[in-house]
C-alpha cells in the first residue's frame, strides 16, 4: 500500500488560551509552559460531517481520483454526530462514493488502524483504492469546567487516499488495557429496565498517567521499529507524532537523539485532535512541499485502551 493523496479541515472558530482564561482558572502561560499549546479550533455552527467531507475532498483532488474509483471508506471518528448510519456514509453520500463504508474507534490511535485496515483490504484484492478518514469533535465531549483536561483539545479532519504499492513497509501495534486512565462514556439512555444505570459522564484523564505510558512506550516502539528494519534514527526525514503534549513530543525527540527538524508539530495552533492530529499534520507538510519523493517516516499514536500504533511508510 502506499499514500497518493492528503487533505485537512479545521473549524472556524479559533479559541485561545487568552479565551479560555475567561472562564477558567488558568492563563496562556499555565497551559502553553504545560502543554504546548496556544490555540484550539472548535466547532460551533459547523458540523463534524461537513468536516470530514472538506477533509476528504481535499484528499482525492491531491491524489486525482474521483468518487467513482474509491472502492473503500474507512472513517476514524470517536463519535461522530450518529451512531448510525456511520459517518462513512454520510461522507459517501456527499462525494458521489458508491460502495462499503465503516466507522472506526481506535482512539487516538485510529489513522494508523484504519490504515492498517485499508492496508488488508488491498492485500487481499478487496479494494484497490481506499480513502481513510479521521474526523474528531473532542470539544464535545470534554469537560469545559476542568482545565486539567478541557484546554488540551480541539476539533479536526484529516483525510488520505490510499491505493497499491510498497509505501507503507511496516504497521504494528501494542495494547496495555487500563480503562480508567482514560475515558468517556456514551450517554446512558433512558431504557425503563436498565438497573441503575451510569450517569452521564464527560472524558476523564489521569494526566501524569498518560505521559508516562505515551512517553515510555512511542519510544519503545518507534526503537523497535528501527531496529527490525535495521535503520538508525537520523535514517527518518519525519517523525509524526500524535500531537496530544509537547513535553512528550521533545521527550521521545531527545530519547532518539535527533535534531528537531525531524519532529514537525502543530500542537501550538490545533491542540489535540485525538485520531485527527496525525493526518492533519502529514498533510501540512504534503502542502508544503517538505514531503520529498523517498522522504522515509515514522507514524506513532498513543491513546484511551491504553493503546499504541506505528508506522514505517516511505513518501
């Protein structure tokens, strides 16, 4: 498999740490020396679809392809606007896309799932050209009364087209479960005969928790990924993290010992977009003209389960 196209979609509305600092205890020096971030983008009279649809657009006129060649749609969504149908659906219906359609949940993990979900459908001659998108409304479900938490999100698509060739070398993956680290539940409905039923709960994090585990483990990962490709660190152009703090980023920067050219990042100005950052990010540069034909690159996320993805894909 390899990538043929990118695209992106940000909300509108801009929302700075200045802004937030209306309503909360907190100031843009707390969450910028903490996190890295200076600015978010959230939804308000836009909907997450109309996103998604932006995104992939953009993602099928930079790879050339139109509806009627996509074979396949994954989305990466930890909750779009339905359950059902599936946002893939609604992206079909929009593009002109005539054919099988999947959500997925793989947290912030879940561009590189779905990737490695395309990647099986191509290898197995299901599909010959897959559009993948990401498409998150963190805003949403975030507690806007908690600055520990409600600060660090923000709204996002990114899209890719994908299709047969030697690109993408390498997917793999690691689970560690621990619920409680980090959660959000769905609402708990109204059935008459649920038996005390959960209230309804916004997204929790055990913020010292994560860095540990998101810091400790793309590390590992990204180093034994390297290693079975026989490839030393300085051999990667780029390497795109989920872009969820950017004290983790320059920790596992520092651990490789590589220049910080190497980790491109646009935390400062989106936030995190949970399974968004990562082809937000990858798109960025694709417009940019940084992404060079044989430009080698590392994909890492970490994210709720607790779960890891990684990917070696050469440009």
């Amino acid at each position: 498999m390899k990538l043929l196209g990118t695209g992106s979609a940000l909300p509108r509305h801009c929302v700075t740490n200045d802004d937030l600092a209306t309503f909360l205890d907190t100031n843009d020096e707390w969450i910028s020396t903490r996190t890295g971030i200076r600015q978010r983008r959230v939804l308000t009279d836009e909907t997450l679809q109309s996103l998604a649809e932006r995104a992939a657009r953009g993602a099928m006129e930079n790879a050339g392809v139109t509806g009627e060649e996509i074979d396949f749609v994954l989305v990466s969504t930890v909750q779009a606007e339905t359950l059902s149908p599936a946002l893939a659906c609604d992206i079909q219906a929009a593009l002109g896309i005539k054919c099988m359609g999947i959500d997925i949940n793989g947290g912030c993990t879940g561009f590189i799932a779905a990737l490695s979900v395309a990647q099986g459908l191509i290898a197995s001659g299901q599909a010959r050209l897959i559009l993948v998108v990401s498409a998150e409304a963190l805003s949403r479900f975030a507690d806007w009364t908690d600055r520990s938490t409600c600060v660090l999100f923000g709204d996002a698509a990114g899209a890719a087209v994908v299709g047969e060739g030697d690109g993408v070398e390498d997917i793999r993956f690691t689970g560690e479960p621990r619920r409680d680290v980090l959660c959000a539940s769905t609402p708990p409905g109204n059935s008459p005969f649920a038996i005390n039923p959960a209230p309804a709960q916004y997204l929790k994090m055990q913020g010292q928790e994560v860095y540990k585990f998101a810091v400790s483990h793309s590390f590992r990962d990204i180093r034994d990924m390297l290693a079975d490709h026989d490839l030393q660190p300085e051999n990667v152009d780029f390497y795109l993290l989920h872009q969820a703090n950017m004290r983790i980023l320059e920790a596992v920067r520092t651990r490789l010992k590589v220049e910080p050219e190497r980790f491109p990042h646009n935390i400062e100005r989106t936030g995190n977009t949970s399974s968004a950052t990562i082809p937000v990010l990858l798109d960025e540069l694709n417009r940019s003209g940084a992404l060079k034909p044989g430009c080698r690159l590392i994909l890492n996320a970490f994210g709720a389960g607790l779960c890891t993805g990684t990917a070696l894909v050469t440009w």
